[in-house]
C-alpha cells in the first residue's frame, strides 16, 4: 500500500519539556491508522503534528521530518494554511461555528482558501460534503440553521464535512466519538470506514473496540512515567496488535491492566 505520511525521528516539544520522543512511523494511504495509549503519552500532540497544529502554541516545535506524499511539512518554503487544507482535522468536542448556518460552515475552509466562489458551485460543494460526511438526507431542508442546534453526533459528522469539503489528503481525528452516545458513535465508525477509500484517516482513541473496528493498523504509545517523554512503543496491523503483540507493555494495555 502506497504511504501517505512518513514520519522520521520526530521529537516534539512544549518550550524546554520533550513531550515526544523519536518517533518514526509510515502511515499507509487510504487506510485508518489508531493511536492509543494512557493519557499523557503524546497522541494528541503527536497528531497535531501531522497538521502544524502543534506549532500555535507558544514555544512549541518538533524536530525531525514529517513527509506527506513525499513533501517536508516543515519544509523551508512550506505554508502551515497550505498544510492544514491538505491535513485536516476533527477535534474531541464537535466545535460547528455555532452562529453560522449549516451550509456556512461546510464552507467555512472554502471561504478561507478561495474568497469568492460562484453560487452553483459553492451549493454542489455544500452537498457533496454533506453527502460524504453521511448528513445530507438529514439536513437538506434546514441548511440555513444554526449548525448548533443539531444534536451532538449530527455536529460531529458537520465537522467532518467542513474538514473534507476542501478535499484533504489526510483526515486526522482525535477522540472524534468520545462525546458522543453509543448510537452516534457507531455512525461515525461507519462513515470513518467509507472515507477511507478516499481518504488517509489517522484516529486517536481511547476505546480499544474501537480501534479494532475501525482500524487497519494500530499505533501504541506509552510514557515511562511522569515527566517523561511518550514513545511509539509498536505499530502494525491491528489484528496482530490486538492479538499477538511483539511488546508485554502493548498487550498489558490492550488488556486493560494499565492507562
Ligand atoms: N499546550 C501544552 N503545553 C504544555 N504541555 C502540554 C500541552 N499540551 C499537552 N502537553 C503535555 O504534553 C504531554 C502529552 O500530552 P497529550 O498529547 O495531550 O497526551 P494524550 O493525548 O496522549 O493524552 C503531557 O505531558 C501534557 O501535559
Ligand atoms: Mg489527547
């Protein structure tokens, strides 16, 4: 399978603090990539990484190379707006520009990225989000409301359809369920399993039946205590992680014996 992201030594940074340390890891393209491990070991930061998210924190960097379809994120000449299209991201709380319509906020990147765009054509970008983002049906009739008054999973798939509506690479999502109830989250996993013929989708997760539903490789991380850096300790497919795991640490996990 082609690779979409290619990370090499990558440490990351709050000021003086190592948050995570040398991480090297290829993400498979059109596949779903989950990062889990306790709290604290650096999925969030390593994730926001991928998309220079990282960096609008006050001190914050990273060394090392992160490459998607071979281009350096942090290349020299590299715009992070540029970055952030081709990287998109869904956060823990759906976060729809709560004010704004629904059709607005599918076109929230659009506007940014090209001012002006015809009618006709900002419409048919509207639908094709919405569609994809499995909200269409739901929604066709009240694209003029205020996306804050869908319910909790129906904002999270809005979100989605804001992230893809610029037509991203790479889909990043962190803890994109975990706000949500058990009939939304399940949702979510199905329209996550049909994004990915399109999409490069890395997921943090917390739930471990749900990165092994909706997963094809896994990624565990773990810190060796407080103040430490987290680490990649293994990846591989998910199958094998969650069955037959090189490292103890990643099957004490797995197991629930720790995080
Ligand atoms: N904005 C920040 N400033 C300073 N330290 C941070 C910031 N965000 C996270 N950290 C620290 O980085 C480490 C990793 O955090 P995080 O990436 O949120 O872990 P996870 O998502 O795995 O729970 C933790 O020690 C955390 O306290
Ligand atoms: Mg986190």
């Amino acid at each position: 399978m082609a690779t979409s992201i290619d990370v090499s030594d990558l440490n990351i940074y709050y000021g003086d603090f190592l948050a995570v340390e040398g991480v090297t890891i290829p993400i498979a393209a059109r596949s779903v990539t989950a990062f889990i491990g306790p709290s604290g070991c650096g999925k969030s930061t390593f994730l926001r990484s991928l998309n220079r998210m990282h960096e609008v924190v006050r001190g914050a960097r990273v060394e090392g190379k992160v490459l998607v379809d071979g281009e350096d994120l942090y290349g020299d000449d590299v715009d992070p707006v540029d970055v952030r299209r081709m990287v998109g991201m869904v956060f823990q709380r759906p976060n729809p520009f709560p004010t704004m319509s629904i059709y607005d906020n599918v076109l929230a990147g659009q506007r940014l990225n090209s001012k002006r765009m015809k009618k006709t054509d900002a419409d048919d970008a509207v639908e094709r989000a919405l569609r994809s983002a499995g909200l269409w049906a739901e929604v066709k009739d009240r694209l003029d409301r205020p996306g804050s008054g869908l319910s909790g999973g129906q904002q999270q798939r809005l979100c989605i359809a804001r992230a893809i509506s610029v037509e991203p690479e790479v889909l990043l999502m962190d803890e994109p369920c975990s706000a949500l109830d058990p009939i939304s989250t399940i949702v979510i996993e199905d329209l996550i399993h049909e994004l990915k013929a399109q999409y490069t989708i890395v997921i943090v997760t917390h739930n471990m039946q749900q990165a092994a539903r909706v997963s094809d490789t896994t990624a565990f991380f773990n810190l060796a205590g407080v103040g430490m850096p987290g680490r990649l300790v293994e990846h591989g497919a998910t199958e094998k992680i969650f069955s037959n795991p090189d490292e103890s640490a990643t099957e004490a996990y797995i197991q629930g014996r720790f995080g």
